[in-house]
C-alpha cells in the first residue's frame, strides 16, 4: 500500500496512473501543482496552504486531499513544475557548458524565487529535478575529469545559495552603523559590510568560476 505522497510522485514518474475509482476527477495533479505555483509566485511559498490552493481551483479544503494530502507533498509537486524541463546545453568547451547549464537553471530560480526557500533534505524525488542533472552529466561526461554527478549537485547548491542571496538583499533593510564597527574592529574587512552583493547573478559567476578552477 503506497502513502499519498509515494503514489503523488509515482504518477510524476509515470508509474502509476491517476486513480479511476469514484468520479472522474476535476483537476489533475499538473493542474493543482501549477495553481500551487503561481500562488507561491504571487505571494510566496508561505502563503501557500491547501485551503487557498483549494479555493484557486474553486474547490473545497476537502476535495483537495484527493490529489495530496499535506503541503509537503504538494510542495514536491511544486518543485517539479517550477523548474521544468532542461534546455539542450551546449558550449564548446565543457566548461562553457557548466555555466550554460548554471546560467538555465539560475533563470529558473530568478522566475521562481520561492525555490530557494524549500530546503533539500535528501536527493531529489522529482523527475525533472534528474533531467537537469542528467542534461549536466549528458553535458560534460565525456569532457570533464571530475565526476559530473558530484559535480552538478555542488553547482546545484551554489545556484540555490545565491538565489536565497538575490532574495533575502532584495527584502533586508540596511544596518546604517554596522559598516563602521566592522571596519573598526576587522580593519582587513573595511568596507566588506558595504560590498554590493545586489547582483546575485554576477555573485554566481565568480562563485562557478572559482569552482571550475579548482577543477583545474
């Protein structure tokens, strides 16, 4: 007997087929995970509860848990839609095609800044979460001495890293004095309270590119 969540991603994965018993369901679970979504989207993944996803699709709290049965679920669903499926990679150097795949998947996260709020605590379940990492792989395998796998969960996490980053300097309010009393007591960091970390993009760069060296 599978939980709601296991069958959730089972059909995800195309292992299982939307349940025929009862009435014919109104909605599919593509459909509620992108109601999810632009919920999220709009308001942010906190204001997402299955009661307001239920009332976006103009149904009950009730008839919801048809489809998941806890926002845990409903955010794995969320995850899968948000980031969609991988552009094809390319660059003629294998780098190059790290930081193509870094620059797509960072798009992603700047389209749905929420991603960066849902914190990973094992490997991914989603499939399309292993279609980007597969287009890395697919990507560099046969370029790159390094284990691609490691590889794109590491550039996975800086782009998660700097996406929180963009976010949090989008919404935090500037410290007026804290500048001076670092410079006084760390005379090395002066001026490191006032660094521009606004670009977030540009932040990510530097980051994959110290990365990518290291490699060297």
């Amino acid at each position: 007997m599978h939980s709601q969540e296991d069958r959730a991603l089972r059909q995800l994965w195309g292992l299982e087929p939307a349940p025929v018993r009862g009435p014919k369901a109104r909605w599919t679970l593509p459909q509620v995970a992108a109601a999810a979504v632009a919920l999220a989207d709009e308001a942010g993944l906190d204001a997402v509860s299955l009661s307001r996803v239920a009332a976006r699709l103009d149904m009950t709290t009730t008839a919801i848990y048809r489809y998941v049965d806890a926002k845990a679920t409903l955010i794995e669903l969320m995850v899968d839609a948000a980031i969609g499926d991988p552009p094809r990679i390319a660059g003629a150097e294998w780098r190059d095609r790290c930081r193509a795949w870094v620059a797509a998947l960072a798009a992603r996260y700047a389209e749905h800044p929420w991603l960066s709020e849902v914190t990973p605590t094992r490997m991914p379940t989603q499939p399309r979460a292993y279609a980007w990492i597969d287009a890395l792989v697919g990507a560099i395998q046969d370029d790159a001495e390094v284990d691609p796998l490691r590889l794109a969960l590491l550039l996975d996490s800086l782009i998660r890293q700097y996406a929180s980053l963009e976010r949090s300097v989008a919404e935090a309010t500037p410290i007026a004095w804290l500048g001076e009393a670092v410079a006084e007591r760390f005379p090395r960091l002066a001026g490191a309270a006032e660094q521009d970390v606004s670009d977030a993009r540009s932040e990510l760069d530097f980051a994959v590119g110290a990365v990518l060296r290291g490699i060297d």
